[in-house]
C-alpha cells in the first residue's frame, strides 16, 4: 500500500479511537517518511513531523515556525466558516497557543512562576483532597465507569478550585471544554460549518462564566490564580477584557481534558500490564517514573500545527514559507530511535524523554500541577481500591485534538 494511502487516516479523528491503527500508521509514516506531506480529501496540504528528534527541531525554532493562526488542523470547509467568523484573523479569542514572539513571552511570563513546582506545592493539600473525594466516590459503588464518573471530573475540580469557579458551573465548563476539544464525538452527522458554529457558541458561553468571575475578583481579590489574572500587569498596564478571557479560557480548558484522558489512559495501561501495577503497588516508589511512562503511553494531545516563516529544509523535505506542519506527539513518543523498546510499558523507565507536553517555549505550562494531579490520584487509588477488574468494553474518543478513553467501566473492592 503506497504511503500516499495513509493520508485519509492521518486526518481522521476515528483513527485516534482505533490505539492499534494510530500505532501502526505512525510507525510505518516515522519508518518510510517521517516528515510526510499529507494531501487528504477536503482538507488544506501539510507536513506531518512524526520523529522525536523533527518536532523538537521544529518547535525549537519558535521564531521560524508559528503558532499563529491556527494551532489544530480544520478542515477547508471548518477553515472557511472559521475565518469568516472571526473577520479572518482564525481566531475566537486569542490565548497563548495562538501567540508568537514577545506578545507570548509577556502573557506566558505573568504565570509562569506560579506554575512552577515550588509554588505548586502549597496546592498539594488541595490536590490530594480532591484525589480523595474521587476515591470516595468510587467507594460508594465498587463499580463505576472510570472514564465518565471519575477522571474527567478530578482534574476538573482541581482547575476549577485553583480558579476559584463555584461549583455549580462545573458540569457546564465541563461539556462545554468537551464540546470544543472532541465536537466530533458523537456528532458524526454534522455538518463542518455546523461543528464550527456550535464550537462558536460554546466560546460565549465560557465567556459567560468568566466574566461573572472576573467582575468577582476585582471587587473582592483572593489568593488565586484568578486574582493573580485580573491583577497582572503587562508594561504597567492591565490586561484588556479579551486577553483576560483568553487566559481564564486556556488554562480552564488546557487544563482537564488532557489530565483526565491521562488518567483514564494509565489506568488502562496498568490494568492491562498486571506485572507493572503489581510492581508499583510494591515499589511506590516508582510512582514518579509511572507517571512519566503514562504521559507517554497517553500522549493525549493528538497534535499542534505550525506554520513555516520561512523556507526550510527538514530531514531532507524542503519546506516553504507558509506550510503547515503537524506535530505528531504520540507518534513522537513512540519514536524507536528514543524509545527502542517503546511499545513495552514500563514503569521503570529511564530516561523517558516523551514529548506529552511538547517542547520549547509553548512547552505545557501547566505540566507540573499534571504530574501532581496523576500522582496524587494514583497514590491515593493504589492505597484504596484493590482487585480492580475491566468490566465490559473499553472505547476511546474519536480525536485529533485531545483523546483517550470514552468507556472504561470497571469493578473492584475497596481495601
Ligand atoms: C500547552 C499537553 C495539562 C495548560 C500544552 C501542549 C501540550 C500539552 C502538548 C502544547 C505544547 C507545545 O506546543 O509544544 C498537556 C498534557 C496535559 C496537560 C498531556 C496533562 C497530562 C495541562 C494543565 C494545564 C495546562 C493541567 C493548566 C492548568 C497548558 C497551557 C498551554 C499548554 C496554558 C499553552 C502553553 C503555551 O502555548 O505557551 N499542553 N497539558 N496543560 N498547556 Fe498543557
């Protein structure tokens, strides 16, 4: 089957539902052309970087290779309905992931520290009460669908909670994240536009909620990242109404989705390697490096786009000045020539240099409170739940964005 034929798949969003397809197709694009221009029906040209070693390069090369405009690939008609929605800028809101050069350093630099583990160890407290209560829950029943009751709703609390969001928006910010990060789960019968338009309206409603916040904390400031925002400051000026909301709007929805898919990954990845939960219930040790392993088992961001400033050479492809390039994470960390053993799971892996955060100046700023979040969660599940059985089909997310399981139920007796 000649490479070309691949094309139709790497645009799929069924083809992340698919773990042992998504496998396959990266390791035949990273063995036969790693550096892939993908021509599919319905959908603009571009590069798909699957090797370690090019997405680094890439993202490296801030200056050469954009963010801006768009950061996950549309389709042309998404693409259409898209830049006539937003008077052609392909933009709702602007956040970090679409900003470039100093315009980024300046927005990413007003929480960068607050992200850093040394600030987020005053969080531990929280975390780990909000790993209990989920761990609570399960309790409650000795069977849940672990995907739907359980890890979308942990990271959830937590980003919320350091927000400062009342509870009761919760389940809206919830859907509304999923509809923007997975529209076209369970809406295959939509049409792009329609997709692009629902995407739209759920841009406003988060709006909604934020605002409410916002005009909170400027009345009664707290110690939170929210009163850290609505108080920060760029060149002795605040930040404007729309740049607030694109941050309120990246950290909410950065936030969940991503940690949840990990979460709900590893747990399947551990309840399907029993030697490996066995050891880490042994070794606690080891929970540090587990996690590092689940991050790359996970890889639940799909991909980023960039776009090429100039012409580039890469691994011997000549790119040229506005291409459009495709960061392949999962396939990145999955790359034989760092990972020569990668498709075993391990959670004694070291060195274990996965790219589930990206790399270079747009690495995930929140990678830290992740790692927490994972830690937290796992410890306290392995000090409570025990016999933990898969029972009934597992499915996954059908994503190119942020995917992982749709489906995990499970049962078990609590210790
Ligand atoms: C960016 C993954 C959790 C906030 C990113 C990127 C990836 C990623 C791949 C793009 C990196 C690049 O362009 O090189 C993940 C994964 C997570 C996770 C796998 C969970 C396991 C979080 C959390 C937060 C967060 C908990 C915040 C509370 C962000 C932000 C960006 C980002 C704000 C944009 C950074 C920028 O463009 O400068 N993340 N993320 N992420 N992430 Fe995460």
């Amino acid at each position: 089957m000649p490479i070309a034929e691949l094309d139709e798949e790497i645009v799929s969003h069924r083809l992340f539902a698919d773990e042992a397809r998504a496998r396959v197709v990266f390791a035949r694009l990273r063995a036969e052309d790693p550096v892939h221009l993908t021509q599919a029906k319905g959908y603009p040209p571009f590069w798909a970087v699957t090797k370690s070693a090019d997405v680094a390069e890439v993202e490296r090369q801030n200056d050469r290779f954009l963010n801006a405009p768009l950061v996950f690939l549309l389709d042309c008609e998404e693409y259409a309905q898209r830049m006539k929605d937003t008077n052609g800028t392909g933009q709702y809101l602007r956040t970090l992931v679409n900003m470039d050069g100093a315009e980024h350093r300046a927005m990413r630099g007003l929480t960068q520290a607050w992200f850093m583990p040394h600030n987020l160890k005053r969080l531990d407290a929280l975390v780990r009460s909000r790993a209990t209560e989920m761990v609570d829950l399960m309790a409650r029943t000795g069977e849940c669908d672990f995907a739907q009751s359980i890890a979308p709703w942990y990271p959830l609390r937590v980003i919320m909670s350091l927000l400062g969001m009342p509870e009761e928006h919760h389940p809206d910010l919830l859907r509304l994240t999923q509809q923007l990060l997975a529209p076209h789960e369970d809406q295959q019968q939509r049409s792009s536009a329609d997709l692009e338009r629902a995407k739209k309206q759920a841009f406003g409603a988060f709006a909604t909620h934020f605002q409410a916040l916002i005009a909170q904390r400027r009345a009664e400031p707290r110690d939170d990242l929210a009163t850290l925002l609505v108080q920060a400051q760029i060149d002795g000026r605040p930040l404007g109404p729309q740049e607030l909301l694109g941050y309120f709007l990246i950290v909410a929805t950065a936030g969940h989705d991503t940690t949840a898919s990990s979460l709900a990954s590893g747990l399947l990845a551990l309840l399907q390697h029993p030697d490996q939960l066995a050891r880490l219930r042994r070794e606690p040790a080891l929970l540090g490096g587990a996690v590092e392993e689940i991050l790359r088992w996970a890889s639940p961001v799909r991909h980023f786009m960039r776009t090429a400033q100039e012409d580039y050479v890469l691994r011997g492809r000549q790119i040229r000045k506005g291409d459009y390039l495709m960061m392949c994470y999962p396939s990145a960390s999955f790359d034989e020539e760092v990972f020569p053993d990668g498709h075993l799971f391990r959670i004694d892996r070291t060195p274990n240099r996965h790219l589930a955060f990206g790399f270079g100046v747009h690495a995930c700023l929140g990678q830290h409170l992740a790692r927490m979040e994972l830690k937290a969660f796992l410890a306290e599940f392995l000090a409570r739940v025990e016999d933990v059985q898969i029972d009934g089909p597992v499915t996954l997310v059908a994503s190119n964005q942020v995917s992982g399981p749709r489906h995990l139920p499970l049962r078990y007796t609590m210790a």
